[in-house]
C-alpha cells in the first residue's frame, strides 16, 4: 500500500512540474529553432559557395542564414533580459544562452558565404 502511495506521488508531482516549468522555456526554444535554422542555412550556403553540394541559391541562402541569425539572437537577448531566476528553475536560461551562440555561428557561416561567393565570381 504504501509503495503504490509514494509511487503516485512521485508521479503526480513528476507531471506538476513538466506542466509548470513550459512556459517559461517558450521563448528560449524559439529563439533556439531560429538559431539552428541560420546554422543550417548558412552551412548549405557555405557549401554551395565552395561547390560542394548543389546547392545554387547560394545568396538567398546566405542573406536567410544571417536573417534568421538575427531573429534568433535578438530573441534570445529579450528572452535572458525578461527572465529573473537563475539556471535550473525551468526559465530556460542555459537554452537562451546556447541559442545566442548557436545564432552567431549561423551569422557567421551566412556572412562567409557571401565572401567566398564574391571570391569565386570572377571580376
């Protein structure tokens, strides 16, 4: 009788936090979507820039990747500057973080691009 008791706690107390720490993560994992995007977008457009793949819309690509970096970077700034807590209250401020850096490298790689993009034309 008793295991059966301290299971159902631990469960009901398992889904009170799953369901209580969400919001708070909400605007971290968006501005996380957006940084992953620019990191492969950029990444397709760096490849397509040198050659590697197929990939021809290598300008598009490159202004999308440092786009969508942005969004993700300046998301992540508002979603660490609204948050109070510090790491492990569920806020999602280690993702916000991640997400800053993930963003930069996705501007980085979109702004490599279209370097070695304008080196391969020739003048």
């Amino acid at each position: 009788m008793s295991v059966h008791f301290a299971v159902s706690e631990t469960a009901a107390h398992v889904s009170l936090v799953a369901a209580d720490s969400g919001p708070g993560r909400l605007g971290a994992n968006i501005a996380l979507l957006f940084a992953l995007a620019a990191l492969v977008i950029g990444g397709l457009a760096l490849a397509g820039a040198r050659g590697r793949i197929g990939f021809r819309p290598v300008r598009p690509g490159a202004f999308l990747a440092i786009a969508a970096g942005l969004t993700g970077a300046v998301l992540s700034v508002v979603h660490l500057a609204r948050t109070v807590d510090g790491f492990g209250t569920g806020n999602g401020r280690a993702g916000a973080i991640i997400a800053l850096v993930l963003a930069q490298v996705g501007v980085n790689l979109g702004i490599l691009a279209l370097s070695r993009l304008r080196q391969a034309r020739p003048a």
